[in-house]
C-alpha cells in the first residue's frame, strides 16, 4: 500500500468533496467507532499546517498532561510539558504510548451539512519514532489510507481500496457484521446514484 512521507503529503490525497466540492477539511483525531456515541478525546483541527491540543489521561497508577504541536511539513510532534501531576517529570516514552494508545489518526472530511454524505478519509494509526535527540521530540512515521467512507441515511460505508471491497455498516446495530460487496466506486458516482445504489443494496441483501 502506498505511504505518504508526511501529513501534509497525505492532506494533498483528496482536496475537495467526491460529491459536492466542497474543499475538504483536516483534523486530528481519535478513534471512536461507527456511532455518534463515542466521544473523540482529541479533535484538533489543522491551522497554518500545524495541530495543538492536550491529552490528559487518568489511569489508576497515573494521570498525564501534556501540550502536543504536531508539524504537517516537517511531520514532526513535540510533546511539551508533560507531568503527571505527582513526579516532577515523567518519561516521555510513557506520554508516547499514551498518545498512540488512543489510536489517533488524520481525517480529511467533507464539513458540507447540505452535502449530507459526511465523505471522508482515514489515515492510519500514527505513530511515533524517536529520531530527535531534542527531549519530547518525535517523527510521525509514514502512514497510508485506513478506509474512505461516506454516509447514506443510517448506513456507513467503508471503502477499502486495497481488497476492491466495500463494507456497509448499520448505524442502528454497531454489533451486525456488515453487508460486503465489490468496490463501491464513489468518484464514478454522483449524491443520488450513491443513494440509490445503497438502498438498493441493503434492501436485497
Ligand atoms: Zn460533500
């Protein structure tokens, strides 16, 4: 599979909407599953090529803070004041793993309300490589497509490019396994053939 050497490499994959356009939006975060339920714990959207937000996280053995700056150019992360509130310091390896724990990841996403698909393109995981010798300084290692998914009505569907498969989820029931059937081409598609197509799918399947 085709890896992109930095963030703002992969920002370049899809610059506006397959269906409506619109120019596509880039955020950082994490992953929550397929319901509206889940609550992102990071959601930083990219400003001037670059991502800042807090993680705080509480185990029952410690509790971390820490501002993180992520460069899209250099594709590089500085974990910056990181403490668990006990110690004076904690090792930035544990930061790290609390950071790649969440399994965050970089989504380009359609933010059109009157588009209604809620188009969107999932990085892999990211991960972190220590290369810097500077304290809190990491290289986000290259990374490919996860999956481009859309929305039709209660339905989710996945697009794994690399198998030729796509994968329709229920909103309503997370725990069903989903309808699998051949690639779901959405750039030969417009809204309603999208729409069409999928109900059609799912009524006969
Ligand atoms: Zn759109």
């Amino acid at each position: 599979m085709d890896k992109f050497e930095s963030i703002a490499e992969f920002t370049k994959l899809r610059q506006e909407c397959v269906f409506c356009k619109t120019p596509m939006r880039v955020h950082l975060t994490n992953f929550v599953g397929l319901t509206d339920t889940g609550l992102a714990v990071i959601n930083a959207p990219l400003k001037n090529d670059r991502f800042e937000f807090k993680i705080e996280h509480t185990t029952p053995s410690f509790k971390i803070n820490a501002n993180v700056f992520i460069d899209a150019g250099t594709n590089t992360l500085i974990f910056d004041n990181f403490t668990n509130g006990e110690l004076p310091s904690i090792d930035e390896y544990v930061v790290k793993q609390t950071f790649e724990d969440y399994r965050p990841h970089i989504e380009l996403y359609c933010p059109s309300k009157k588009c209604g698909l809620s188009y969107h393109l999932v990085g892999q995981s990211i991960r972190l490589v220590k290369v810097h010798p500077v304290a809190g300084m990491w290289t986000i290692q290259p990374f490919g497509l996860s999956i481009e998914a859309a929305r039709v009505k209660s339905y989710v569907i996945h697009n794994d490019w690399h198998n030729k498969k796509s994968f329709i989820y229920s909103r309503n029931n997370e725990e069903a396994k989903p309808i699998q059937v051949a690639l779901v081409d959405f750039t030969t598609m417009d809204k309603q053939k999208l729409i069409t197509r999928i109900q059609t799918i799912v009524t006969f399947s």
